[in-house]
C-alpha cells in the first residue's frame, strides 16, 4: 500500500507542477502580449521576411554596359531593384543637355534584366524630402552607387545624406566605357571627318571601334574623354548571360545586327521578336561586317561591348557573337530556328533588293517575317543628334573629363564587380 501511495503522491506533485508551469507560461505571455501587442510582432515578423529593396539612379544616357553591369552589381545587394532616372531638365542644369531623351531612356532601363521597378523624373541630388518618399513609400532599404564620385556643381556629395544616415552602399565601377567616352568617339569623327577621308580608314576604324584617340595615344588633348580600354572577360558574359537554353520544344526567333549604340529602337524590336517565341536568339555582326556595310567610321562601339548590351536586355535568351551577315541552312538546322524577323526600321531595309539577299534562305523556307518597328530609331539617328549639337556636346565632355581624369588618377583597388 505505501508502494501506491507513494506512486500517488508523485503524480499528484507531477500534475501540480504541469499546472503550476501552465500559469506561469500563461501569465508571462499575458504580460508580453500587453507590453509588445501582436500587431507588432506580426510588424516584426513582417519586416525580418520583407525583401531587401535597394535604389540607384543615374541619368543613363547613352546607356551602356558600363550602366548595366552598376545596374547588376546593385540588384546582387538586394532582393528588388528600383532605379531612379533623372529628368532631361536636371541633367541638362548639371551635365549638359541629354543625347537620349526621358521617355527613351526609362525603355532602356525598364528593360534590363536586373530592374524590378523604375521613378521617371528622380532628382539629380538627394535630398531630405526625396530620400524620405524612398523610405517610408518605395521601402528603400538601401542607396547604392558607384565608387566615382558624384559632385554637385557646389562641390558637395550627392549622397552625403544616405551616407550620414547609414544607408549608403557602394560598388565597383565598370572600366572602359562612360557616356562621355562614347560621344567623345562621335565627336573625333566629326572633327577628323573634314580632312582627307581616305587619310587613314583602318587607324579610324580602330579608333571608333575601340574608342581609340590617335591625339590621346600622342598626349595631346583630343576629345577631352579619357581613353577606355574594354577588356573582355569570359567571367563578365557569363555574369550578363541566362544561363539558360532553349526547352526540348521551344519555339526559337532569330534576329540579328550590329545593334551598335544600344538604343530604344533596339530594345523595342527585341521585345517584339521575343513574344512570337519562347527563346530569342540575336546575332551580332563583326566589326569588320559593321564597317563594311556602314563605312569606316562604324561601329562606333566594338563586337564585345555590342554584345553585353544587348545580353542585359531581359527579351533577349542568347546571342550569337559574330552572326555571319547571311543566315544559311545549316545555321537554321544547328540552333534549330524556328522563325527569322526583320524590323522595318534598319540602318540596312532594303535587303531585298541587295545582290545577295542575307535572308534568301529563311524566306524560302517560309519562316521569314518582317516586323513593323515601333520607333523611328537608329543608330544614325543618335549620331546625327550628337552631330548636329556637336558644340554643345563637346563642351560637356570637356566638363566631364575633367573629373574622370581626377577619378583615374586617384582610382584604387576595389573588390567585387
């Protein structure tokens, strides 16, 4: 009998604990929940599994791979990516006027691969009120740029507010391309146009399609761009590239040009190829097929740097480096392509009526379609916009090479790209 009283009394004190514990958990969590509500914790809860949204802005003229590849490394930073493009009537007050207009522009960044969301109109500088609007209604976690510096005209940092509130990231910039070096490129052919043509084809065409400056090599002051020289890695076109071929069943489009100049035009036509399919092919001309068909001064930017721009762009699956200018049997066979386009406007639309047709094949197969372009954009249209304003642009490069120059010479190692 004591063996099961003694049994007893253990579950009893057992039992008696269990229920003490019971209160005491039940009180502690009373006293929590009236000090730290629910609704707070569903706030924290919330705010520790939001995505990390980060910002960047830029005026993006001319937009190139060097912006692409800031636009990539600030979307590695976090989750969702908002870009910011400044006004025509902010950069024209601090740089100079725009090569590239508002509306073209935000097509191109819109459509990078990285660019979750885009503000028309963001302010060249930012200030209390624009840095709380990205706060508290983008929910901006973070403010990212590059490691060039972006002064004011007053001498004054364009982010010395995000970084005095700790909120300031910063990435690498991507050597050898700038938009004052691009149109210092254009405005050396301007200038070298007048004097005899065929004075030096080759050199110019090495100059336009390397951004070399005879005058620069010689130490004289030449466009006032620095010369950039773009070093193509295998490393920075898997970064640009998917990744990704085509299914077992997908219906490929293959569209092909120098696409030199990246421009809204380009990305506009790419987008439509892209929705006749489920994987777009582009191929890219050499600069030798370039400046054959165009002359010697083009391409104004060479076959590597033509190819991670259109790589950014989100409608675009592949690309083909040096595409042969004419799309054989084989060539359909090999990539398996269901479809060839053609945009209606081309620096080269009169194909059909060249001795050899580039497209002669396609078209006998029946799976030839010319597409209905929508802009009115080409690449001679951005030159001719540098050509006709040269004075303008000329003295804006001669401001921005001032602080490249300083950039250069001050430059130092910086991890990451």
């Amino acid at each position: 009998m004591s063996s099961e009283g003694d049994l007893s009394i253990k579950n009893t004190r057992l039992i008696a604990t269990w229920l003490i514990g019971g209160v005491v958990i039940g009180v502690s969590a009373l006293g929590i929940y009236y000090s730290f509500p629910l609704g707070n914790w569903k706030r924290l809860w919330k705010k520790k599994n939001k995505p990390i949204r980060v910002y960047m802005d830029g005026c993006f003229d001319m937009m190139h791979y060097g912006h692409c590849n800031a636009l990539r490394q600030a979307r590695a930073l976090g989750d969702q990516l908002v870009v910011g493009v400044v006004s025509d009537a902010e950069i024209t007050l601090n740089k100079g006027p725009p090569v590239t207009p508002l509306h073209e522009r935000m097509i191109m960044v819109s459509a990078l691969k990285w660019v979750d969301e885009v503000i028309p109109d963001a302010p060249y500088a930012i200030t209390e009120e624009f840095m709380k609007k990205l706060f508290d209604e983008y929910n901006i976690d973070y403010i990212i740029h590059g490691d060039d510096p972006c002064l004011l005209p007053d001498g004054t940092d364009a982010y010395a507010l995000a970084k005095k509130a700790g909120r300031y990231k910063q990435i690498k910039r991507t050597e050898g391309v700038s938009s004052t070096d691009i149109v210092g490129r254009m405005l050396l052919c301007v200038r070298e146009r007048p004097s005899s043509e065929s004075q030096n084809h080759s050199s110019l065409q090495r100059q336009f399609s390397h951004g070399h400056s005879q005058k620069y090599e010689d130490g004289g002051s030449g466009s006032g761009t620095r010369i950039s020289h773009f070093l193509p890695t295998s490393r920075r076109i898997v970064q640009f590239s998917n990744g990704k071929g085509p299914g077992p069943a997908a219906r490929i489009v293959y569209i092909d040009g120098a696409f030199d100049l990246f421009h809204a035009g380009h990305v506009e036509i790419l987008r439509l190829a892209r929705e006749l399919g489920d994987f777009l092919l582009v191929g890219i001309h050499t600069d030798q097929t370039v400046s054959a068909k165009r002359g010697v001064h083009r391409p104004i930017m060479n076959l590597h740097e033509r190819s991670l721009s259109v790589l950014a762009c989100r409608y675009v699956d592949e690309v083909i480096i040096g595409a042969p200018l004419e799309v054989s049997k084989d060539m359909i066979t090999t990539f398996d392509i269901s479809l060839v386009v053609h945009g209606t406007v081309a620096e080269e639309s009169d194909f059909k009526n060249e001795k050899h047709n580039p497209y002669e094949v396609p078209i006998s197969l029946g799976i030839f379609k010319v597409l209905e372009s929508p802009l009115d954009i080409t690449t001679s249209t951005i030159i001719r916009r540098i050509v006709s304003n040269h004075e303008a642009y000329q003295k804006r490069n001669e401001k921005k090479a001032e602080s490249e120059r300083r950039y250069y010479e001050q430059k130092t190692h910086v991890s990451g790209d």
